[in-house]
C-alpha cells in the first residue's frame, strides 16, 4: 500500500502498487451490462451496490466505475431502466469504504461547472482522495431531452467539455475569486472551496471512441478507456494501440493510462462457463433492449437483410454490451487478463451478470493467479 501524500500519480495509482487494476463497472445501474432476463440479474439497489463496495474494498479491487444514464432501453426488464446518480452514489460508498477509488460518471452538458466542480471536491474529501471522475461529452439524444438540452454537434460537444473541464480545474485549483471567459461559458466572479483533497485533483478519465474523443481524452485525462478489437484481438494488437495512445499523449507533453471494459463469466470448467454464458447473454437475452441499442446506432432490419441482422444482434448480445466477454475457468480468465497487463494496459472495469454471487469466485480464484503472475499486489484486507 502507498501512503497517501496527495500526489497526482498516487491518486492515478490508486494508492496501491497493482499492475494491473480491476474494477466493478457498470453496478449503479440495473442488469449492469447485461442485457438478460434472467431471474438472478443484478437490480442495483442500494443496499445490493453498498455490500458490493464493502467486499470489493475488502478483495482489494481498484475502484467502482458508474455508467451515467438517465432514462432505460425497454424491453422486458427495462434494462437500464434503474439507476443510482452517480455522484450521490459514490460519495455513499467513498464513505462506507477505506481503500477503493470511486469514479462519478457525469454528462457534462448536463451540469453546470462551477457546480459540479463543487460536487467533486465534496466527495473528495468524503473519501480521503478516492474519488475519480468520469466525463462523457454527449450521449443519447432521448435523455438529452429529458433536461430540455439540445445535444451539440459531434466536434462541438468536446469543444465545449474542453472548456467545461477547464472551469472545473480553475475552480479546484484558483486560490481566490477568477472569471472564466469562453465561447460557451462566461462565469464571473467565482469562489470555490474548499479545494480537492491533499495536494491535487482528482484522476479524470474519459472514454470517447473517435477519433476527437480520443484527442479530448489525451489532452485532458488522465485514464484513456478503450473498447476497440485492436485490444482484444491479439498481445501484439493489444500492445501497439497502448503504444499509440501514450506516443500521442508524450506528444501533447501528458502521460495517460489505457483502460478497457469486459463481461466475465468464470466456472470451475469450461463448459459451465460457456453455457452460462449463452444462457444469460443469448438464450435469455432481453431482445427489445438489444434491438433499441443497435437502433441508437443505425442497425436496425431495415438497413440489413435477415440473416445480417440476426447475426449482428446475437454478436451483441453476446459480446459488445459488457465489452468483450471473459469466459472460462479461472485459468482461462486469469490468462486472458493477463495479456492485458503484459500488453500495457493499466486496468479493466469488469461486470458480472450479478457481482455478489459471482465476485467471490473471482476474488478467490482468479485475483490469486494474477498475483502470482506478478501483476497484482496481495490486497485482501487482514
């Protein structure tokens, strides 16, 4: 364990010398990232998401990602159609916990900065510097319009999330009254305090795919997360797009970690794990939840033959919700995460299909080899 100085890199760290970091991702919100009906799926309570925090800081897992979301996909389980905001969210669970860093996933046009800035700091202090931002700069038009906030236009939303994150900072860090002059915000005479806890800001992390999100995120954060196949497709692949993100990073005179996303689904064999995993994930997919992802992406049975259409729906039932699926026994599952550390990656937001039945598994089994693969730290709590 580190000791807690207040240092920018002690926080990106986590206060801890893991390798490789786990997190829980995806647990405010219902079914997580499982679109299912099965009866065992995760409800995402309260008292469900305050155990889940209480024996993940006790596993010694990394942190605990949010998804923000506002309003369901439908289908039979509304899935997503429950959730906890996510920053009253992690400051219960920043308070309840000792060790574990605790992510808020926030819109920002959603938000105003000075605010939100406030919010942060806040459950800063809640958690003794555990708590982590998450910034998302758009996201689906239906829960724009819920707040009467008309979404911007793809390169626009990141201008103004630059300048969001910019008055954010100001406020952690000015040490009296500043304006803030923007093309979007224009804020005047601004007090924030108290600052963020220690000696520096909270780790910012953000997850945008193209091409300009990835720019934000490299300019801006401190954690890159990355779904694409090249993470998943081999070592080598895996280990050329963290060169690529941290080259581009140098660049910008910044250092920026990689993180990815993933299901896992791990059993005593292999077998089990494979049918439990075409048991929740296809055979009890909630397929009007899966349809009404696919149409906010433009794939819907007009724009694809039957056969096109099936075969893209199952593939994303089965492995694009909770990013790419781990299945297999602990061997198998250690292996494969094992890749990620050896390829460079910094850590992964894991989700289960319902984390209280299924993190005792992986604490017991797999975190072990991890260790003895030297990526992980022994972190169990005494």
């Amino acid at each position: 364990m580190l000791s807690r100085t207040g240092s920018l890199r002690e926080r990106v760290a986590m206060y801890n010398e893991n390798a490789l970091k786990i997190g829980m991702f995806g647990a405010n919100c219902s079914s997580a990232r499982t679109a299912t009906t099965v009866p065992r799926r995760w409800l995402a309570t309260w008292p469900e998401c305050l155990k889940l925090a209480k024996m993940a800081d006790d596993a010694g897992i990394d942190f605990m990602l949010p998804i923000g979301r506002w309003k369901g996909y439908g289908g039979d389980t509304d899935f997503h159609g429950t959730t906890l905001e996510t920053m009253t969210w992690a400051s219960g669970l920043l308070a309840a916990t000792k060790r574990i860093t605790v992510f808020g996933t926030v819109h920002a046009p959603l938000f105003n900065p000075i605010i939100a800035a406030k919010e942060f700091v806040t459950a800063d202090h809640i958690g003794d510097g555990r708590f982590g931002l998450n910034i998302v700069a758009g996201w689906n038009e239906g829960e724009f319009e819920m707040f009467g906030v008309e979404q911007r236009g793809h390169e626009t939303r990141y201008e103004y999330a630059t300048e969001w994150i910019q008055a954010v900072k100001r406020a952690w860090t000015e040490p009296g009254t500043f304006d803030f002059e923007g093309r979007f915000l224009k804020l005047k005479g601004v007090r924030a305090f108290p600052k963020p806890y220690g000696e520096s800001r909270p780790l910012i992390m953000n997850a945008g795919s193209s091409g300009t999100g990835q720019a934000f995120a490299l300019q801006n954060c401190d954690a890159f997360f990355t779904a694409t196949s090249d993470i998943r497709a081999s070592l080598d692949a895996a280990a050329n797009k963290v060169r690529e993100v941290k080259a581009q990073a140098a660049a910008l005179g910044r250092e920026v970690e990689v993180y990815t996303v993933g299901q896992v689904i791990c059993r005593p064999s292999q077998k089990e794990a494979e049918e439990y995993h075409h048991h929740a994930n296809v055979e009890n997919a909630d397929w009007p939840a899966v349809e009404r992802m696919l149409e906010l992406r433009n794939i819907t049975r007009k724009n694809f033959s039957p056969e096109e259409y099936d075969a893209k729906r199952k593939f994303f039932a089965a492995t694009s919700i909770g990013g790419f699926p781990y299945v297999g026994t602990p061997d198998k599952v250690a292996e494969e995460l094992g890749r990620l550390g050896k390829a460079g990656l910094r850590g992964i937001g894991l989700s289960f299909v319902n984390y209280l039945d299924d993190l005792p598994y992986f604490r017991d089994e797999v975190l072990p080899r991890l260790e003895r693969m030297g990526l992980r730290a022994s972190g169990r709590a005494n």
